[in-house]
C-alpha cells in the first residue's frame, strides 16, 4: 500500500512539476499578459512535505523526479488556443499589435500571443489542454471579439503560474 501510495505521488508530482515551464514565446511568436495565479503559499514548497507525515524516498526517486522535471521544460503539446485575429493586410502588424494591447487591457490574466506565417500575422489567447477549457474562455470571450474561434496549436508545456500577490479589486458598486 505504500509503495502505491508513493508511486501515485511521485506521478502527481512530475505531472504537476514537470507543468511549471513557462508558456513563453514559441518561435517567431510575441506574447502579453499574465500568467495563471497560483496560491502563493504553495510556491517552492516540495509537494512530498505537504503530505501529513511526510514521505520518505531515496534519494535516486528524487534524482528521477527532477531529471524528469528538466526533460519536460522543452516539451511540445498538442492543445488549444482562440484564434482572435487573422489577417494578410498591409495594415496587418499595427491591427494584431492594436488588438493585443486591447486584449491585454480586458484581460490581462489571459496570455495572449502574436505570430506571423508568411503572409498572415495571427493573434491567439490562452493555452489549453483541452477543447472544453477552450470552449469556456471562448464564451467568455464573444461579446467583445465576435470573430473569435478555437485553433489546434503545439505550444510549451502550459506553466502553473506565478503566485498573485496582487490586492483584490475594489468594486464601488459593492461597497459596504
């Protein structure tokens, strides 16, 4: 039973650390916007200490875990991104440079990224493994870019985020 239990921790453990590759720019790609919060009391802590009390291993399953780690910062995956901008233009470059300040501005927590494949310059959001994860934000996204649709993408290992240490907004209409 042990031995199960610490092998499901160590596969939850390289999927959840092997994720935390940042979501930068691919080739040839910009991107804007933050990454996804995370609880920041989470943050550099060993997921094998937060199990109550704790979970021995040799050191060659920590050595495997962290090689593991390292192999998947450069990994490629198959999933999803909105499609937000598409075009061949003249006028191309400064309407995806407009249109990425104008997302970034709405939602600034959702990553946003331009890419250009002669001769179209392409403006996507987000990183999902997903179709429904897609198909949520794109819901979310339609009443301020109608044109808006779901794209197949190969993309760095999405990140789990950086902690949010920002303040909660403030809403006036809900002032006490």
């Amino acid at each position: 039973m042990r031995k199960l239990l610490t092998i499901l921790i160590l596969s939850l453990c390289c999927t959840l650390l092997g994720a935390q590759e940042t979501a930068t720019a691919v080739s040839g790609q910009e991107s804007a916007g933050d990454e996804i919060a995370i609880d920041s009391t989470l943050v550099g802590l060993n997921v094998f200490d937060l199990v109550p009390g704790g979970v021995r291993q040799s050191k060659a399953v920590d050595s495997a875990v962290r090689s593991r780690i390292a192999a998947n910062r450069t990994k490629m995956v198959n999933g999803f991104r909105i499609r937000l901008y598409f075009n061949s233009a003249k006028n191309a470059r400064e309407e995806s440079a407009a249109l990425m300040r104008r997302f970034n501005a709405l939602y600034p927590r959702i990553p946003v990224y331009r890419s250009y494949s002669t001769p179209n310059f392409k403006v996507t959001a987000g990183s999902f493994r997903t179709r429904a994860e897609a198909e949520y934000l794109l819901a979310r996204l339609k009443t301020d870019f109608p044109d808006a649709f779901i794209v197949r993408e190969r993309f760095r290992f999405p990140s789990m985020g950086t902690p949010d240490t920002s303040p909660l907004p403030v809403n006036p209409d809900n002032s006490q």
